[in-house]
C-alpha cells in the first residue's frame, strides 16, 4: 500500500511553444483528477527556459484552456523567472566538484561515439566524458555537465508499478544540467522546481519515464526528496503515433473557439482511457474513476479527500 504524505502536492508543466493539443490535455485531466483525488494543491508550472522555441501567446491561451476544461490551479510559477535559484543550485554542485565544463560539439560527440567501438550504450547516445578527461577549449562557449556517479539508480512507477534501473555512466552519462547559450536544462530546472515548490507527486507521459533515474540521482545529489512518480501513456493518432504540436495535432483552443462543450471534450478524453464515462461530464465527475485507478495501484485514499 502506497503511504500518502499530508498535504499532497501535485502540478502541470507544459512547455509554452504552441497551442495545446489533446494528448497534453489529456495529461493535465489526470493531473489534476491525481492531485484532487489525494485532498492536495495543484500547481500550473510554465517550463519556458528555452526562449527561442516559447511563444509568448501559450501561457494565456493555456490558462484559457485549463480553465474551460474545469481544471484550477493553486499556484502558477514560469521558470523564466526563477534562474537565480537553478544558478544556486548550480554553484552547490560545483562548489562539491562535481560539475566540468564542456565545449564539445554535436558532431565531436558523434564522432568520438562512433570511434569508441565497443563502449557501452543505452537507448540514446552516451556523452564519452571527452571535456571529463581533457581541459575544455577556452576559446568556445562551454556548457556545463554533471559528473554522474558511477551507481546504478532504480526507481519504481507509483501507478504501474514497473521498475526501470539504469547504470549511470553507461547507460546517461555526463549529462548537461546548463547549456552552452547559459540556458537551464530541462532535467536539472525540473528537479530544483519539484523539490523547491513542495512536489510530492508527478505525473505525466510515459514518455519520460526514461528520464526518471537521473531526475532521482540528481534530487540526491542535492539533498532532495524524490516525489511519487506515475506515467501514463500518451495519447496517439489514427496511425498509432504519439500526438505532437508540430505535427499538426488538434488544439483544445481550436474546439473551444469552435463552440464544442467542455463536457463533451472531457468525456473523450476520459473514453480514450478507456472509462465508461458519460458523453458529457465535468472533470470534477470522474475524479471516482481515478480513485478507483488508485486503488488498484495500492493507494490508500482517506474516504474525507
């Protein structure tokens, strides 16, 4: 049975680069259905480091989204404005030694992959450790990598209950937590932002359920708690592939200027999970389906929440 801590701390974090689509509503439904369903708060965390992909209309067309859907919120941060506290978080680790900078190219780490016959690799390219072995080029702009320990890191899905272990050094690598244009990686932001703002539960795509082992290694890293993580799958086209802004997926702002109901786009969503839901409900309505969902998965919820 999974322990539930008081209060629960659940969030959405979608990326402001264009309107959002049905399988990130999707995602933000059970969001919301999870943090609600534990009694917790729920936060709306805007993840717009990388500037030159953001579109400045997202966050209010979002927000407009969210709220025809019937999904609130408790609290809204935008990572834009808190890079003092991941170049805090940054100076700890370098301060511990355990940060190097790194001029590298894309095509030298290519090169240096494909020369390194016989080294180990995962299911993405595994950075060598060039700049971890050479001096770094001063005359280049450097990004900065974490020197993972050498571990194998573990971690289990609070709603599936699968468990993925990864061998730091042969499986990640010397991963990039800055840049090399000063902007935040996404996998270092999101753990200083979890960490700081309380999170005690995440739950997105499946589609990041890779990346978990290193998010946890780096929480330990830095002293932090590791919240409940559960993935759930993506939503996916006619063809079966994973729907995506740039391939032209529905928006939810296209149904809702178009004049369908929110109750009708709710009940879809909840009908691609496979719920018997009816053909119009609210979000609030279903929040029996997700318990139900939950306790299946082991979790305990308190009959007040």
């Amino acid at each position: 049975m999974t322990v539930l801590p008081a209060p629960a701390v659940g969030r959405f974090a979608p990326s402001p680069t264009g309107a959002m689509h049905l399988g990130n509503a999707r995602t933000a439904l059970l969001a919301w259905l999870h943090s609600r369903a534990l009694g917790g708060q729920h936060l709306l965390r805007f993840e717009d480091l990388d500037t030159g992909r953001v579109r400045p209309w997202t966050c209010d067309t979002t927000r407009r989204d969210l709220e025809w859907l019937g999904l609130d919120w408790d609290a809204e941060y935008r990572q834009s404005e808190r890079l003092d506290v991941y170049a805090d978080a940054l100076a700890r680790l370098t301060a511990a030694g355990e940060t190097y900078p790194c001029t590298c190219t894309r095509r030298e780490i290519q090169q240096a992959i494909l020369d390194s016959a016989g080294a180990p690799h995962g299911h993405e390219p595994v950075y060598p450790g060039t700049c971890r072995v050479h001096a770094a080029d001063p005359g280049r702009p450097a990004a900065i990598r974490w020197r993972v320990p050498d571990e194998t890191v573990c971690v289990t899905d609070a709603l599936t209950r699968g468990t993925l272990c990864q061998n730091l050094p042969g499986e990640v690598g010397d991963f990039v937590l800055r840049r090399n244009d000063g902007v935040f990686a996404y996998h270092f932001a999101v753990v200083v932002d979890d960490a700081l703002m309380g999170v005690t539960d995440v739950l997105r795509g499946a589609d990041l359920w890779p990346a978990t082992p290193r998010q946890v290694a780096l929480q330990r890293a830095l002293g932090f708690p590791t919240p409940r993580y559960l993935h759930v799958p993506l939503m996916t086209d006619y063809r079966g592939e994973r729907l995506a802004k740039r391939g032209g997926a529905p928006s939810v702002q296209a149904l809702r200027e178009g004049g369908e109901a929110a109750s009708r786009v709710v009940s879809a969503l909840a009908r691609s999970l496979g719920w018997e839901a009816p053909e119009r409900v609210t979000a609030a309505e279903l929040l029996p389906f997700w318990r139900a969902r939950l306790a299946e998965a082991g979790f305990f919820i308190n009959s007040q929440t």
